[in-house]
C-alpha cells in the first residue's frame, strides 16, 4: 500500500474516533505491522467477506461499567449499538480491547522481577503484586458498592426510568436486587411503584385461579391433546437442569410441571415445546433466592413455605409467558424463529471467520447439528447455571432486541474455540461442541463472550448486504 495513503487512512480514522465514546481501549497498526501477541491469540475476522479490514472485539463490559461508576451518561445511539458505518470502511487492521477471548495461557520464563517476587513469597514476606491485588479487590469491592448504589438510586424512583435500568443492567444485577430489575425489565411490574403492589396482587390471584380450573382436573376432563402435554411435562421436569440438585427437590418440580402445562394450553398455537422447561429455570431460581441461605448452585434441600411457592411460581410463569412473545415462533411447528436464528448465525459466522465456516462445511458438519439446543434453551444448557442467569442479565436488558442479539452472543460463543475446532475431524467436532469445556468458567468468560457479542452487531449490523433478514 502506498505509505500516504496509509497515513492518511489512520488520519481520517483518528479524526472518527476523537471525542466519541468507544468501548476499551484503541489500539490502531497498520498492514504489515507486527501483530502483538495479545492480539494474535483472537478469532481472525474476515475482510474480505465482511468489507472491511476491521478485526473488532471489546471488553463492553468493563468499559460500561467505569463510565457508570464515573457518571458519564450514554447516549441513546451508544446504548442501543449503533456505530456509524464510516468505520468499516477505514484503513484499520486491528482494533485491540481488553478481554478479547478466551484462550488457554501458555508457559513463558520468569523475569529477574518474578524470581525476586517468588523468593520474597517463600520467605513469607509480601510481594509487590499481593499488595496491587489486595488494592485491586479493594477497589473491586468499592466498584461493585457503587454499582448498587446506582441501581437502588434507580429502583427508588417514584417511576423507574426504564432506559436507564437497562443500561445498568446489560453489565450485570446484584443478585439480592435481580427479582425486581427482572420483572421490571420485562414489563412484568411497571415503572410506577405505587401501582407494583397492586399488579403483583392482580396477576398472581390471576394464576391461582389457573391452577384449580385448569390443573388440578380429573383426568377425564382433558382433552387428549391436553393429556399428551401433560405427560410430555411430566417426562420433562425431572429432566431439567440436570446438574443443579436446586431442581431435583419435588417441590420444585411440581411448580415446573404446573408452570409448563398451564403455559402450553393457554398457548395453543405451539402449546408446550421440550426447551421450555429450561427456560422457566432462571425465573424460579431468582425469584426464589430472597429465600434461600446460599445460592441456588449449592442449595439441595428447602423447604420454601407454601405462600413464598406460590409467589414464586406466579411470577415466573407471567415472566416466562413476557419472555416467549418475543420468540414464540421458536416452538410453533417445524419450529421456525430456530431455523431463521441457526441460518443467520451461519451467515455471521462466515463473515467473521471464514476458514472455520469452511473447515466445518468440509468436515460435513452442518450448523443446525449442534446449535439447535443452543437456540432453544438460550445456551443455559452450554454454561454452569449461576453465569446463565449472569448471561440473562444482558439478555433481558436488551428488550425487544434480545432475539438479534442472541445471534451475535452464539456466534460469539462458538468462536471462543474457533482455533481448536479447526484443527479437529468430525467426529471430535461433534463430541466437543456436544461438550464444551466450559465447566471452569466465571464472570469474566462470559463477559468476554457478551463483549465481543456487542462489538460485533455494532459493526455489522448497520452494514451494506448484512445478514439476510
């Protein structure tokens, strides 16, 4: 490339970038530069498919959070995504944001400094780095109190300001406050407080209503198509997160199989669909949490009192009948929201990373083999259950806008290994995307996953010939 040229382009892009609000830090090389090692370790984008020689991904996360705790408001453009397509165009190869990807840390050697700091921890003496990280969960600490902060600042508002929940929730929920910003986020409560009580009261005397005329019936009064349902929901719920022993208790059970029957007959155009089941999961196990000791990962044997059950169970079936408007058609018949999202996904996954779509297409493996799952049960199944409802903190925040976003958060996901699969036969294609070595994964992963989720739809979303609608 004509060295001008090249100047001018990472002119004109500094120019673009100067005074805006981007997420993590900017870090501008030009073709030809040495990739730094941080950077070389990510998904590799693709120019050619994407039109640009843009190399896109963020920590959205961390960077919301500080401009929060600092007080710097968000413009509505800022929350909802948007990033003017002038920037896929310019003369950029790399884009470098903390928390890229997720990549295994290989062995390197040990600096003069490092042998010093090891020799001063086996003397029992405090290193430089135990002080920073002391600093480090101080400040940590005072961060997340701050945070709160905010949302209670928010919560106690005579009317919610809706906008800004969201915002603040997209980042994560403490999970005490999580109860009340969900079913405001859903539209569950309204923003006003003094009518809350009086909804709460309405839609759950409403569901106990339910229960009796529609449950709790003699099995001669159902229609055969109703005691098909029921008997697919009782084969279901023992079924359901199988790893958290919360759901194994029968009282527990026994509010799934009611919350699922009752949802399928009163949604007669899919009625009850397997992958339901697991999204009725969170809203229990949230809505329950004021009322357990621990968290529901490690809690096996409560016996919640019966008016606390019932509440519980109320309010997480209107929750999940808020959910399900926005993506019913995921499981009316043949199921095609699933199709539309898997087919997207694909498009988008090529555009990012053209090679791996091609070693997939080479190995025989088709998409819908093994993203089916993730789009009916919004990936809980692929994750430890405390980060999926982490992860649906975000999912919520976005509103109307969760269904495409979905899209970039899968896309996001699979490519979290996109190195490793490429190197692999179909066989251990299919046994590792059945398996995902996600077991060990915290906050931080998941973030990392939402991050370059966020990026991604700000850079493709507005984009000339995007995904196929």
């Amino acid at each position: 490339m004509d060295p001008d040229k090249s100047t001018a382009g990472m002119t004109s892009v500094r120019n673009f970038l100067r005074g805006r609000k981007f997420p993590g830090t900017v870090r501008m090389t030009r073709a030809g530069d040495e990739t730094p090692p941080e950077v070389a370790a990510k998904p590799a984008s693709n120019a050619a498919s994407a039109g640009t020689g843009v190399e896109v991904a963020a920590s959205y996360v961390e960077d919301r959070q500080k401009r929060s705790l600092a007080g710097e408001p968000s413009t509505s453009e800022e929350a909802r995504g948007h990033v003017d397509d002038a920037h896929l165009n310019a003369n950029v190869t790399q884009l470098d944001l903390k928390n890229m990807a997720v990549s295994p840390r290989g062995e390197r050697a040990t600096s003069p400094t490092e042998r010093t700091n090891h020799a001063r921890e086996a003397n029992g003496a405090t290193t430089p780095k135990q002080a920073s990280s002391g600093t480090q969960n101080t400040n940590l600490r005072s961060m997340s109190d701050t945070r709160k902060a905010k949302f209670k600042r928010l919560l106690e508002q005579q009317v919610v300001d809706l906008d800004a929940l969201r915002e603040l929730a997209w980042s994560g929920v403490p999970s005490d406050l999580r109860p009340t910003c969900w079913q405001l986020l859903l539209g569950y409560l309204p923003p006003n407080r003094e009518r809350r009580e009086q909804i709460l009261e309405r839609k759950r005397r409403e569901y106990r209503d339910m229960v009796p005329n529609y449950y709790d019936i003699q099995a001669a009064e159902r229609s055969a198509e109703d005691d098909t349902a029921l008997r697919q929901v009782i084969v279901d719920v023992p079924r359901t997160a199988p790893g958290v022993p919360f759901f194994a208790q029968k009282q527990l059970q026994k509010s799934l199989e009611r919350i699922l029957y009752l949802w399928g007959i009163r949604h007669p155009a899919s009625g009850y669909v397997q992958g339901i089941n697991d999204l009725v999961t969170p809203f229990l196990a949230v809505f329950l949490s004021p009322h357990m000791e621990g968290s529901v990962s490690n809690e096996t044997a409560t016996d919640f009192p019966e008016e606390v059950m019932i509440c519980a169970e109320a309010d997480s079936y209107w929750c999940l009948c808020k959910l399900l408007d926005g993506i019913q058609d995921h499981y009316t018949h043949a199921q095609p929201g699933i199709q539309r999202t898997v087919f997207r996904l694909e498009e988008l996954v090529r555009r990012i990373d053209e090679p791996f779509t091609h070693h997939l297409e080479s190995e025989g493996l088709e998409f819908l083999q093994f993203t089916f799952r993730w789009v009916n049960c919004l990936l809980i199944r692929e994750i430890p259950f405390q980060l999926a409802i982490r992860l649906w903190d975000t999912y919520l925040a976005e509103g109307t806008r969760m269904r495409d976003f979905l899209t970039y958060v899968l896309a996001a996901f699979l490519l979290t290994w996109s190195s490793q699969l490429k190197r692999m036969e179909f066989q251990e294609l299919i046994l590792f995307l059945q398996r995902l070595p996600t077991a060990d994964w915290g906050e931080k992963e998941v973030e990392s996953v939402l991050s370059r989720a966020y990026m991604w739809r700000a850079s493709f979303h507005h984009a000339r010939s995007h995904l196929s609608q």
